[in-house]
C-alpha cells in the first residue's frame, strides 16, 4: 500500500482489500490514518458506502461480512467517542 501518495487518492479496490485484510484484529485505526490519511471511522464509511452500491467486487459470503464487520467497527467508534465525550 502506497502510503502518503494514497492520501485521498485511495482506489476503491485499495480500501476493500486494506479491510478485509485487517478484518481479523483490532481496529487498525493508526495504519488506517497513516496509509490513508482519514480517520478508522471514515475509512469504514467509504468502505461499507463501497459495499452497499455494488461498487465492490466480492462474493456474496464475503460481502455481507465486510459489511457487517464495518457497521461493527462503526457501532464501536460511536461509543467510543460518547465515552470520551462524558469523560471530559
């Protein structure tokens, strides 16, 4: 992956496989901002916004996990940042 040549240039293929490819762990939030240049939570919009029109070429099985992996990742982000809104 192309690092800060990627930044905002990322192709949907880049994006795709970057997720998949982390799916496994925790949220790489840090290798998604220096890769990418965004942070984890618009990296998973992009992505699940590439699933959901088509824009993504993946099986089925595979597709729906993406899909739920990124509305997880999402949901959890979300959290984490009321969390860190009540704490301050």
């Amino acid at each position: 992956m192309r690092a800060s040549a990627s930044f905002g240039a990322a192709t949907p293929t880049e994006l795709v496989r970057f997720a998949l490819a982390w799916a496994p762990f925790e949220d790489p939030a840090d290798e998604i901002f220096v890769t990418f240049g965004i942070s984890s939570s618009v990296f998973y919009e992009r992505v699940l916004a590439l699933l959901t029109t088509g824009h993504a070429r993946l099986d089925v099985a595979e597709s729906v996990a993406l899909v739920e992996h990124c509305r997880d990742r999402l949901r959890l982000n979300a959290l984490r940042a009321s969390q860190s809104r009540s704490v301050a």
